[in-house]
C-alpha cells in the first residue's frame, strides 16, 4: 500500500492505493477517470499516515482489500498539507496530459 499527496488544480487530496507505484498507468488512469488530468504527487510513509489518522485509516485501507484501487483518505487539501512536514515527502511525481 501507499500514501501520497497530490496536488490538483482544486486542492490537494490525500489517497491510499494499492497499485505498486504512482507512475503505474492504471493509477494514472484511474485519477484520470476522476477527472484528474494533471497533477504534483508526493508519496508519504504509510506508517505516517497511519499515525495522523488512526481509525479512518484503517477502514479506508480495510477497503482496498486485495484488488488494485484507490481510495481517498482527506479531501480536506488544507488539512492533508498541513499534517505532513516536507521531510515527509518523497520524490515529486508530476503528470500532465498531452492536448
């Protein structure tokens, strides 16, 4: 499982996925299902996440199961950004759909 960051062009979201990596096309297809067509990501350490978020983290990665998804853990771009230092935050993924 992973935690990542990413910034869109509304807020930043805050999502837990099982897929291996955050350039896997299927993850990059599935924000583009949601609308999502360009954007800044920044994985985060998990256990992090677990401990900033307790009870909704483990129903929200309960969830995931065994399948390949995502989920969104905050919607509250304010919030997410603000609960993780930059040290927290890995490489910068970016993405941005060609015209």
């Amino acid at each position: 499982m992973k935690a990542a960051l990413i910034f869109t062009g509304s807020s930043p979201l805050l999502i837990l996925t099982s897929y291996p990596s955050l350039k896997d096309e299927r993850f990059i297809d599935k924000l583009k299902h949601k609308g999502i067509n360009k954007y800044i990501a920044f994985e985060i350490p998990v256990e992090s996440t677990r401990e900033k978020y307790g009870m909704r983290f483990e129903v929200i990665s309960s969830d995931l199961g065994k399948t390949e998804d995502m989920r969104v853990l905050d919607y509250n771009g304010h919030l997410a950004f603000e609960r993780f230092s930059f040290k927290e935050l890995g490489e910068m993924i970016t993405h941005e759909e060609s015209a």
